[in-house]
C-alpha cells in the first residue's frame, strides 16, 4: 500500500466519520419525535381497550356477539379511507385496523366469557 492512498483513506475516513455524526445528531431529534408518537400510540391504544372492555360489559349485560362482521368492516373502511385522506396508503392502514379491532373483539370475548360464568355482567 502506498502511503498517499493510506493518507486518502484515513482522510476518507474521517470525512465519513464527521458526516456519520452530523447525520447522527440530525436525526437525533427526528428519532426523539417518532418515540414520542410511539409512546402516544400505546397510550391511545391502552385507552382504546379501556372502552373496549366497557363495551364488552355492555354486550355482555345484553346478549351481543363480540364480532358484529357490519361493525368491523365500518370500523376498517372508515379509518382506511381516514389514511387515504391523510396520505397514508389505506391498505396499511386497512390492515392495521384489522389487527387492532380482532384483537379488541378477542379481548371481549374473553371479558364477556368470564362475565358470563361469573353471571354478574362484570359489576
């Protein structure tokens, strides 16, 4: 190896370094606000299943299935289209919803099968 191209490299190295930090430190902040919105998923999603389990109280109290397939669909076509609205592909988020709304009428038919064995419509 020559000691010019040790020279350029070691000097192509640092550059990469420099830039590998300044890129680091932009992203930095980005990378802080995207956890933030991760947290703010979670603690909405939390809160969505609260209600959740309120509502399988109710169904249960009044004899309603948890999976009312007309719900469903209105519930993923309405928030699709709410995406496709805000430039997020509605596929994405069709399917999204759909992991979301089965495991919430999973979680009520599990709240409404204890309720009922219980016999107490969950008070």
């Amino acid at each position: 190896m020559e000691i010019g191209s040790a020279r350029e490299s070691a000097a192509i190295f640092d550059r990469m370094s420099q830039a590998n930090e300044e890129t680091a430190k932009l992203l930095a902040a980005h990378r802080r606000r995207i956890d933030a919105l991760d947290d703010d998923i979670v603690r909405l999603l939390a809160e969505r299943f609260e209600v959740v389990r309120d509502v399988a109280r109710i169904k249960a109290a009044h004899d309603i299935p948890a999976r009312i397939p007309e719900r469903m669909e209105e519930v993923s076509a309405r928030n699709s289209a709410h995406g496709s609205e805000n430039g997020i592909d509605p596929g994405f988020v069709r399917r999204l919803f759909d992991q979301i709304v089965d495991a919430s009428c999973s979680l009520e038919d599990e709240l409404m099968a204890r309720i009922t064995n219980r016999g107490d419509a969950g008070r």
